[in-house]
C-alpha cells in the first residue's frame, strides 16, 4: 500500500490523498474538525477537499441545529470508484469475502446468500477458523465484517427440513 500511497501522492496533493485515505474508512457521521486533526491536514485545506467529496457525492453533508457533521455514502459508485484507487481493491465486502474465499478453497465448498447479505458457507472440508480469517482480512480492507456461518452439508439440510432456511429463497453466493 505504501507504493501506491506514494504515486497517488505524486498524482495529487498529498493532503487530499491522506484526508481520502481516512474518509474511506469512516463509519458514520464526523466532523471536519476531527477529520483535520486525524489526518495533520490544515482544516481550511481539509474543508475544502471535503466540499469537493460532497460535489462528487462521496460525502453527505448534514446540519442539525447550529451543527454540521458529514457522512461518507458508501453506496455511491463514486465510493467504489475512489476505494479501488487508493486501496487497490473492491470497496464491496462481500464481494471481496467471495473473492477471497474462491482463491483460497476454490472447489471445497458451496455457499449462499440471503436477502439480508447473511451467507452460509456449507462444507465438510474448510474449517470455521479459515474462514474467520477471511473475514479478518476483509474487515482490514473495508472496516466491516461479513456476516458468515460455516455448516457441514449435513447440518444444511437439517435447517432445510427444520424449515428454519429455505434454499429456494437464497441465491448462490
């Protein structure tokens, strides 16, 4: 990551790559006075890259009362876009759980996703701890945490005839 920090800040300011290296991995709302001193970056030059992400639709701005604090919006392609660039990979958790885990077990497993983005992973070969380490690199990537579960295809078929999961109603993950 340092190399690519380095060209991205050869490309641009490198204020505004430090203040979107942070912002990228923000969870809820914050401020633009903790954003700057988080980052070192001098708040006028941090409020206005921020303005610039709000132009872009990468950030919300909110104001309640006397109050402005920002969000990021994660949902935004732009997001995705600017996460790909900086950190040299999906923005998309689940996406990348699903990449990684092909790499890794390529073969050894089925998987399903519900409505909710809950996946079951069903195997008799990979182990709960392999997977846990997936989701501990996906959540160094993307600061949020796959929503797994790791059954034997035995067990799988006993929640289907429990009723307590229909595999009509998921889609292959």
């Amino acid at each position: 990551m340092e190399d690519k920090t380095g060209l991205l800040s050869n490309l641009f300011d490198k204020k505004t790559v430090d203040v979107l290296k942070k912002l990228l991995l923000k969870q809820g709302n914050f401020y633009i006075r903790d954003l700057s001193k988080e980052t070192g970056v001098p708040l006028a030059t941090t409020y206005r890259i921020i303005q610039k992400l709000v132009s872009l639709g990468i950030v919300e701005k909110k104001e309640m009362d006397k109050f402005v604090f920002y969000s990021v919006k994660k949902d935004s392609p732009v997001y995705h876009d600017a996460h790909a660039l900086v950190f040299g990979t999906s923005a998309d958790p689940l996406e990348l759980f699903k990449l990684t885990l092909r790499e890794r077990h390529s073969g050894a497993f089925s998987a399903y996703k519900d409505k909710d983005g809950k996946i079951f992973i069903i195997s008799d070969l990979i182990k709960e701890t392999d997977i846990a380490e997936i989701a501990s690199y996906v959540f160094g990537k993307t600061q949020t945490k796959p929503n797994y579960i790791v059954i034997t295809r035995e067990f799988f078929q006993k929640m289907q005839d429990m009723g307590l999961v229909s595999k009509d109603k998921l889609t292959v993950f």
